[in-house]
C-alpha cells in the first residue's frame, strides 16, 4: 500500500508534508524509504508535545485545552498551520493515544487516532481505532493514512 501511495503522488507531481505527534516521525519515516521519496517527501516535523505545537505551529492553548491535545479539532489546526508554514501540496497531520498517559477516556481509548489531509484547499479529517502493541498500532496508521492518501488525491 505505501510504495502505491508514494508512487501515485510521484506520478501526479503532488509533495506531501508530514505534522507528527503519536507517530513520532513514523509516517514520514515510512515514505521515506519508498524509491519515489525524493520526488514526492518536503519532510516532517514532531510535535509530540504540546509546547511544540503552540510554539512552532502556532496553536492555540485555549483549543489544546478545550479539545486536548490528542484530538480531531487540533489536528484539523495542525494541518491548516503546516500549509501556513510550509510549502506542499498535501498536509498531513496524525495524532493520537500510542500508549496509556495521554487524553484517554472511555470514548477516546488508547489506540485512537486522529489524522487530517490537507489537499485543494480542503481538510479531509479521519478517526480510526488501532489495536495491538504499540508497532502493530503504527503500522496499521500507517496503512490507514496510505489509504486515505490515496482516496483523497483521486478523488479531489
């Protein structure tokens, strides 16, 4: 799945860039070691805590407080922040619950994931539950992100 989402966007002259908190430069990783990262990769950055989104990205602590940070409404932020600041032509933003310690509750468990596609002006947002150890978590984010990728660029 992820060699066919780096390859579709390398076809279609389309860079992406990545925003990263649960992931930790996963996803960025990943793309990475596709044959077509150079044509396709602008990078990415972590913003594992919070500081890190309202100092560099601009976010504002009143929403980290209402919504936490590991939530739809920050990410949408983090995605309409990183096309702000960097110049791409997808923005993709992922937070969530790796692990125990962070914003879980019964509605948001541990292995809740948010993740946002910024592309032609629009924020398509996702929430997704993965189960398993903390790998088998982010591989199967991973995969969900490719495959939303994917629907995203052919279908917009």
């Amino acid at each position: 799945m992820s060699d066919s989402c780096v390859k579709l966007l390398a076809d279609k002259n389309l860079t992406v860039m990545f925003i990263e908190s649960a992931t930790a430069g996963y996803l960025a990783h990943r793309f990475s070691v596709s044959p077509y990262s150079g044509d396709v990769l602008i990078g990415g950055l972590v913003c594992y805590d919070a500081v890190i989104k309202q100092n560099v990205l601009n976010i504002s602590s009143q929403l980290i407080d209402e919504y936490t940070p590991e939530s739809l409404e920050v990410t949408q932020e983090l995605v309409k922040q990183s096309q702000v600041k960097f110049e791409a032509d997808l923005h993709v933003a992922c937070t969530g619950l790796l692990k125990h310690g962070g914003s879980e509750t019964k509605d948001k468990p541990v292995g809740t994931f948010f993740y946002c596609i910024g592309y032609k002006g629009k924020v398509h947002s996702f929430r997704s539950l993965c189960n398993g150890p903390s790998q088998q978590k982010l591989r199967s984010i991973y995969s969900l992100v490719c495959k939303s990728v994917i629907d995203v660029v052919s279908n917009y």
